[in-house]
C-alpha cells in the first residue's frame, strides 16, 4: 500500500513516498480506499514534531492526514453499518498514537467515523469536509449564541473560517468578518452581513460597526487577545490552537469573557455530527472549496504552498 509519511521531523522534505502493509478491518471497523486526502495545518505540526508527544510510544513511519474520501472497500466482521463496500465515503482521521494519518491508499476506522459522502460531491471536494466542518461544527457548539447574536469570525476567506461563517448565518446570527480586499466578494457570498478590514486593526473596525461589542469572536486567524476588545462584556473568545502549538497565544479572560477551546478531537466518536455534516453539505449550507489538486507523491509541494498562506480552499492530495 502507497502512503506519505516522515522517519524524521522537519520541513516539507522529510515527507516521502512509503510502502507499508495492507491494513485489513476488524470487527466494528471499515476500510475506506482513498481517493482524496485534504491537507490542513495540523498535518505540517506532525510533520514539524510539535505532536510529538502524541505520537510517543509509535515507532516511525509517521502518516499525516486527516481528512479522506473514497470508497468503502472492506468492512470487519459484526459491523454495525449502513455503508456497503462501494458507496462514496468521507471520514475524519485522528493520525495520534499508533494510529495512521489519511495520507495513504488505504485506511481503516471505526464505522462510527465513517459516513457516506454528500451526493453530488468529488472526492476531492467531499475530503475538505469532515475535519474543518466538524471543527466549525464544535466552535459553533460552544459557543452555545441564540440567534441574533453577533459573532466575528477572524480568517473568514479560509476554509475553517468560511465554514463557521456558513454555520453562524444558517444558525440565524448576525455575522460580522474580516477579509482582504480581494477577499470581500467571496466573504459576503459565504454569509456575512458586515465584512471588515484584515490585519492589525480588525479590532477596532468590529468595534466601528458594533459599538457595544460582539457577542462572541471565533479567531480561526489566531489573531490573539487584541481581539478581547471587540467582545463585550460577558461574551465570549473561541480560539483554535493548543498550548505549545505554532500560533498558540495566551488569552486570559477578562471583563467575564469565557475562553472556548475548540479542539477537534472531542468529535472524533460523534456520527451524529459527522451526520449533521453531511445533511448541511447536501443542503447547501456548507460548500467545499479545493484549492488545487495534487498527486500524493507531491505532498512536499502541498506542504509549501499551505505554508506560503493565501490558500482559499485546501489543497488536496490524490491516491
């Protein structure tokens, strides 16, 4: 079986082309041939070694990856599933401990992890769906607004952030997002009522169009604390990376803000929201967007193009 994966940490060229064993499903699992993996931040922190320590205990290769979709081509003994071998798939992969990443021809998962992919979408657009939507999906969650409220969404023109925008307008909120100039267009077309300026000073132009503050700011940008000012008080500052992660900033609560921390794990075991997923995509509230896509043996290139930024999408690997 053909899979990326790393011997070593280190920058995009420790990524490489590996043969690895067929891997075969077990009871209550499903083999999934991939067709499509979606390469997202967290695939260049394995890479780098910032989830080391997740991954103490598994000996190298390591596989990145955790976004797929293809096909159901095998499924264990006892399975509890609806999926038959054949029909379309998405899944989210969790690459930590012993496990391995989506980046590979073949994966095996619990069936709970798996769910059929939405009618009418590639594999390639279907991939970009599992890890981002649910991780939107748990912001959303927690943030717990009614609607009405107003939420600001940091990085909107990307796809986590489009993603939370999309959810946040179908939710009844009113959304207020930064974007580039050349951003704006695609920013209001994914839902928000107010688009601000990027950069440095987006908190005081959420302030300009919401004196009083926000109800609560989802910073998929990893802005940071400045963005406290815009929240009033007793709202509430969701952000998107852990302590000792690239982009981790230190937000302490002030004036009663709550801290939301959004970490997609906690998702891994919910096929009712890896199932809400679905409904919305086939419904036209979520709407994949590719970036590029590349062939798997290209995953260094992958790597650098999603570290120069400016992706509107993600880039996608192809088995």
């Amino acid at each position: 079986m053909q899979a990326i994966g790393l011997y070593e940490y280190g920058g995009p060229e420790v990524l490489r082309v590996l043969d690895l064993p067929e891997p075969h499903a077990g009871p209550g699992e499903i083999r999934v041939r991939v067709h499509a993996a979606a390469v997202n931040p967290a695939d260049t922190l394995l890479r780098a070694g910032v989830s080391a320590p997740f991954l103490e205990g598994a000996p190298p290769p390591w596989v990145p990856g955790m976004d797929v979709a293809g096909v159901v081509d095998e499924i264990g003994p006892g399975t509890d599933t609806d999926l038959t071998v054949g029909d379309a798939v998405m899944a989210m992969v969790v690459p930590l401990g012993t496990a391995a990443g989506g980046y590979a021809e073949q994966v095996v998962l619990p069936a709970a992890r798996v769910v059929r992919a939405p009618a009418g979408t590639d594999h390639g657009a279907a991939s970009t769906l599992p890890m981002n939507s649910l991780t939107a999906l748990l912001a959303r969650d927690l943030l717990a607004l009614s609607p009405g409220s107003v939420l600001a969404v940091t990085g909107a023109a990307g796809i986590l952030g489009g993603y939370l925008v999309q959810l946040a307008r179908h939710a009844g909120l009113t959304v207020v997002a930064d974007a580039a100039p050349t951003d704006e267009d695609l920013v209001r077309s994914l839902g928000a009522h107010v688009v601000v300026p990027r950069g440095a000073e987006v908190a005081d132009h959420i302030l300009a169009a919401f004196p009083d503050g926000v109800s609560a700011v989802a910073d998929t940008a990893l802005i940071g604390p400045v963005l406290l000012d815009a929240v009033r008080d007793g709202g509430t500052y969701a952000r998107f990376r852990s302590p000792g992660e690239p982009g981790f900033k230190n937000v302490e609560s002030v004036r009663d803000i709550r801290i939301a921390a959004v970490f997609v794990p906690e998702y891994t075991n919910r096929p009712d929201k890896l199932h809400e997923i679905l409904h919305l995509a086939e419904a036209g509230v979520l709407t994949p967007r590719v970036a590029a896509s590349l062939p798997a043996a290209e995953a260094p290139e992958a790597h650098r193009l999603l570290a120069k930024g400016g992706i509107r999408g993600r880039l996608v690997l192809t088995f």
